[in-house]
C-alpha cells in the first residue's frame, strides 16, 4: 500500500486523555494532559510536558507534585473542558463537579471521580521548546475498590478508560490479549 511522507510531528497515537491536579486540597487545579506516559518501571517514572504559559506550570514547577488522573469515557467533556479552560480565571473543580481528594505521599489533591490516580513526585524539569518536561516519580497510586477483582487484581476493562488520538477522544474497547498472551504454552489437560 503506497505512503505519504509528512514532516515530523506529535501524532503519535493513542496517547491517554488524562487530567493533571495540582495545588492543594484547599486550592486544587486541573489541567487536560496528553503528552504523558512511563518511562521507567523500576523506580516507576513517568512525565508530563505543559507548556510554560498554563496556569498549572508555575504550580507544578514550585511544588514539584503532581497527579495523573485517568479519565472515563463518561468524563470525556469534563475533560475537555479542563484542556481549554484556564484556571486562571476558572474554578475547574467546580465547574466540573469534581471533589479534590487527599493524597496519601504527597499534597497535590486527587480528582475522585477519576477511576486510577497517580501520585508524582518531579525529579528533573526539562525545557524541550513549546513545553517543559517533568519527569517524576509515581510515589503512590490510589484505584477505585469497584475496578479491582476477587483475586485483587485491576480489571482495566471495567474502568472504561479514554484515549486521545491526533484531536479527537476515544473510549477504549474490549481486552484483546494480555502481555506475553501470543508465547504462553497452552496448559495440557490432566488425565484422570
């Protein structure tokens, strides 16, 4: 199948639709983040590039925490909306309806209407052009009780996550496999 080639630019995708609080509990603030993901797993880092003119950079950078909310497909205008309006001048929490929880390792607040919050700690600010990279530390994750199974396990699939894709939102569909599904050896029936 013949290709086009297009200059260099940010469409890797899916990429996760999530939103980022910071602030306090008192004083929370939200922003809509796709540029996010892990980079490391032991110890668990990830990142999120702001440009420097959001309201959130300056809180981010002087407080140096951070929480990634996962968002549902059912706040996918919520979440919009905290991606372009400015905290500056608009209470997104109430605007939302969103209640700013406490976290357990740090003072950012979490969203608990999100179903996975992610509690970072910055370890290194990165000026990369447009935006500023924080990398930092997942310090703690908090997970809704209802999304864990008997086994005590995740189930992601019954979060109903979002995705973000080259500007437009997407709920994300059934569980297709699970990592290393594709090599595992079938289990061979015992015989009685």
């Amino acid at each position: 199948m013949p290709k086009q080639f297009w200059k260099g630019s940010a469409l890797l995708s899916p990429v996760p639709a999530a939103l980022v609080s910071c602030g306090t509990v008192d004083s929370p603030n939200v922003l809509t983040i796709g540029w996010t993901g892990i980079v490391c797993t032991h110890p668990p880092m990830t990142y999120v590039s702001i440009r420097p003119q959001r309201y959130s950079y300056d809180i981010i950078k002087d407080s140096g925490e951070f929480v990634i909310n996962l968002t549902t497909a059912a706040m996918c205008r919520e979440t919009d909306l905290c991606g372009v309006k400015s905290g500056k001048d608009t209470d997104k929490f109430a605007l939302c309806g969103f209640h700013a929880g406490a976290s357990h390792e740090i003072s950012a607040p979490i969203i608990e209407e999100c179903p996975i919050n992610l509690e970072c700690r910055v370890t290194e600010a990165k000026a990369l052009g447009t935006h500023t990279m924080f990398l930092a530390e997942i310090v703690g994750i908090n997970v809704d009780e209802e999304y864990i199974d008997e086994n005590g396990r995740l189930d992601m699939e019954k979060c109903g996550l979002m995705a973000y894709a080259h500007g437009e939102y997407f709920s994300l569909g059934k569980k297709l496999g699970s990592f290393g599904w594709s090599v595992r050896k079938k289990k061979k029936k015992r015989k009685k």
